[in-house]
C-alpha cells in the first residue's frame, strides 16, 4: 500500500494547469524510483498470471502509452502494481507536438481531452531510457513499446516512420505497438483505411521478419486502432490482422466524439477524449473484434476503466487484458490493484 494516499495529493495537482501536473508527477517519479522514497507510491502486484502473444503477463492491468512518452519512469510507474506497461508513443525524431494549452480536465465527467500530439524526445533517447529501466522487467514485468510517425512526414511517407521506429524498439521491446489511431497527427487514422493498412502492417512483417533473423527472437506486434469506426470498419480491419500475422490488438484510442460531454467546459476543444465517456464505445469495438478474431487471437482493452467493475467489463466484452491512463489520473496507484483483484476474482 502506498504510504501517501493519492487522496491527500490529488487536490495539489488538480490545482495546476493538467500538463503542468502531469509533468511535476512524472519528474518527481523519475527521480524518486528505485530509492526508498518509492514506497511513497507503491502498491503491492495482484498475482493473476496469464500467457498471451507468448509472453507471460503477471497479472492483466497495464498502464496505457501516453502518459510515460519518452520512456522516463518504467521502474517507478511499475511499481504501482501494473503487470505490463507500455511507453511512447516515440517517433522517429524529437518532437515539440501542438501548441499549448492541449490538456484539458473534465472532472464532472471524468474524463480529459488532449492534443499532444506525439510531443517526445526522439527514438534516441527514448531508447537510452528505455535500457535504463531495470527492476520492472527484473521482476517479471513486461514492456511495450509504442510508434508512430513524425507530424513533418506526409501520410504518404508514413510508412518509412514506422519502420525506423521498429528497427529502434525491437532489441528492447517484449512487444511493440504500431499506433495509428491517435487523433492529434494530421490524416493518421487515414492508416486505418484498408489499402493504407494493409500496405503498412505488409511491410512492417516483412521487416520484422528480417529483424527476428537478425536478433534471434520473434518480438510480438500490436496495432493500436480507434472507437471512431463502424462495423465495416472494423471488420476490414479484423481481417487484415490476420492476413498478416499480427500478434494482437489494443482497442482503443481516444475518442473525437463529444456526444457523453455535451455542455461541459472544455468539451469542444479539440483533441482526443478519454476517460469514463469511452468506456462502451471501446468495449463495443472490443465485442465485435472477438466476434470477428475468434476466441484466442490477443485483444488488450483500454479506454474508460475508472474502478475495478470497469476492468471486469473490458474483460467481459472480449479483452484479455486491460489498460488504464485517465483512471490513473483521477483514482492513482490504487487503481491498479483494484482492477486487477477484480478481474482475478
């Protein structure tokens, strides 16, 4: 148990604009893991093991790319009791992301928009941070790690991004993520079209054929996809995991839709929405995914897990395992062993 309840500190950091917040948490957790002084934060690890894409997870709670974008607090966040946890999005190089103000908090709803904008160091020092971290991983934990493109390279060019950050991560990944769903990187989700896909994730198996060779293990891929899409959308995409060997899937991103924040400060700024609001249009697309995969293809769920029953319904719509961020933001560490003792019960 953590020897600060979040409770008592939640209030200093809604106080300050959510950006300046986010960056005063993770500084101070950069600093402060492995020392003594991470118990102030540290919850003991749910034991639920489970295998999947290959890989034995210690339990099915893990932490959502973005909040950790450059790779920085991979021991202190793990030890808040997540069996896996994901960082970046990294793009190939450094990056500032939209203009600021792009944090927004929707409290009444528990909910937050953003539009970041893949805002990273560059996959050079993301990578010297990542191979850093050493006690997650020393006690079983497992790392996924997130890529996208540069805003400055054209849609058409996308590909070229992801296959330089797959070169990068792949020495040091237990699996990567290929992130095409964020909002916030002009026409992005244009990738999750099917000839744009189907382009991409063919040449990205095709290179990461040549990397398993090269490396001498098979690291597993992921695509990241949106609530944003209909039935049709879905399944197209279905169907082209599995045309092309991918390992598993993570649904989903952020949201553009407003419809559950409708006249609430802030709801109409641009960006994703994430949070409470996207927890049944992600479990929807979560439903219809194991519908269309079948019941053993890796489905990880994310999106609107704000307390343990929340867990329970990812798991419950198709999802093996969950991930959380916005929970995170608004009920700390605790969540974690919340989720995870609600799903191993």
């Amino acid at each position: 148990m953590s020897l600060v309840p979040y409770a008592l500190t939640r209030p200093f950091l809604f106080g300050l604009d959510p950006e300046h917040a986010h960056e005063i948490a993770l500084d101070a957790i950069a600093r402060l893991q492995n020392t003594p002084l991470q118990c102030l934060w540290s919850e003991a690890r749910v034991d639920d093991p489970v295998t999947l894409a290959g890989l034995k997870f210690p339990n099915r709670v893990g932490l959502a790319a973005g909040l950790d974008k450059n790779g920085r607090c991979i021991d202190g966040l793990g030890a808040m009791g997540f069996g896996f946890i994901e960082v970046g999005t990294v793009t190939p190089k450094a990056q500032p992301g939209n203009p600021k103000p792009r944090m927004f908090r929707l409290p009444e709803a528990g909910a937050l928009i953003n539009r970041l904008g893949f805002n990273n160091l560059g996959l050079p020092a993301f990578l010297d941070n990542v191979k850093r971290a050493r006690t997650f991983r020393a006690a079983g934990g497992i790392l996924g790690l997130n890529i996208g493109k540069n805003a400055a390279t054209p849609i058409e060019n996308a590909t070229d991004d992801y296959l330089i950050g797959l070169a990068g991560v792949y020495p040091h990944a237990d699996y990567v993520t290929v992130n095409i769903s964020s909002p916030n990187t002009k026409n992005l989700r244009a990738l999750q079209s099917d000839e744009a896909l189907d382009a991409l994730l063919g040449a990205l198996t095709e290179r990461r054929a040549a990397l398993a060779r090269e490396h001498g293990r098979q690291v597993p891929m992921f695509l990241k996809i949106a609530p944003d899409l209909d039935e049709g959308q879905v399944h197209v995409i279905a169907a082209t995991l599995g045309r092309h060997g991918m390992d598993g899937v993570i649904a989903t991103n952020t949201t553009i839709s407003r419809d559950a924040v409708k006249g609430l400060k802030h709801a109409e700024e641009a960006g994703g929405l994430s949070g409470k609001p996207v927890l049944e249009s992600s479990n929807h697309v979560i439903r219809q995914l194991r519908g269309e995969l079948g019941p053993k293809f890796p489905i990880i769920g994310v999106g609107g897990v704000m307390s343990g029953a929340d867990a329970k319904s990812k798991i419950a719509a198709g999802a093996d395992l969950v991930q959380i961020y916005t929970g995170l933001i608004y009920q700390g560490a605790p969540l974690v062993r919340d989720a995870a003792l609600a799903i191993k019960r």
